[in-house]
C-alpha cells in the first residue's frame, strides 16, 4: 500500500535513510528527534544566559520598595519560561 505521499519509502533529508510515511523534504523520526534535542539544548543555554542578565540587572538598580524587589524576584522565573519557548522556536527555524 502507497502512503499519503503516493511513495512507499522516502528518503530523508538529513541521513538519507529510506523511511514509509514521511513526505519528501522530511526528516526521519530519529533525525527529527536528534533536532529538536539540540533545540531545546540551545535554548535552555539561552534562556539561562537571558534569565542571568536580567538578575544582574534587578541586582544592579537595587529595591526601590519590598513590593518592586518581590515582583522583580517573582519576574525571573517568568523570564526563563518565555526566553526558552522563544529560544527554541527560533531554533528550530534557523537550525539546518
Ligand atoms: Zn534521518
């Protein structure tokens, strides 16, 4: 039976290994899986280096009262989730 492309076997774009259900210019699920891997390596490392300068940043300008310093403390976290979901949709756009 053809798959949804009409090909049994497709090869994939990155190892060239033939693979039933994928469409050409797709990658197998191992190469796929390896990708999103060093993705989510490269934006935890960005969202890190992110959530560092800004702490430097809170650090440096000093509490002007408890309520700002807090708020400032509770934002770094928060800082960190959307640096790395931003981080790691860039780089699975950009990455080869
Ligand atoms: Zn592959």
């Amino acid at each position: 039976m053809q798959s949804h492309t009409g090909w049994r076997e497709v090869p994939c774009v990155e190892c060239g290994a033939f693979v039933e259900g994928i469409a050409f210019v797709q990658r197998c699920a191992a190469c796929q899986e390896r990708r999103t891997a060093r993705a989510a390596r490269i934006a935890r490392w960005a969202a890190l280096a992110g959530t560092l300068v800004m702490a430097a940043w809170v650090y440096s300008r000093g509490p002007a009262s408890s309520l700002m310093q807090w708020t400032a403390v509770a934002a770094l976290p928060l800082t960190y989730v959307l640096i790395r979901s931003i981080a790691l949709r860039v780089a699975m756009e950009v990455l080869p």
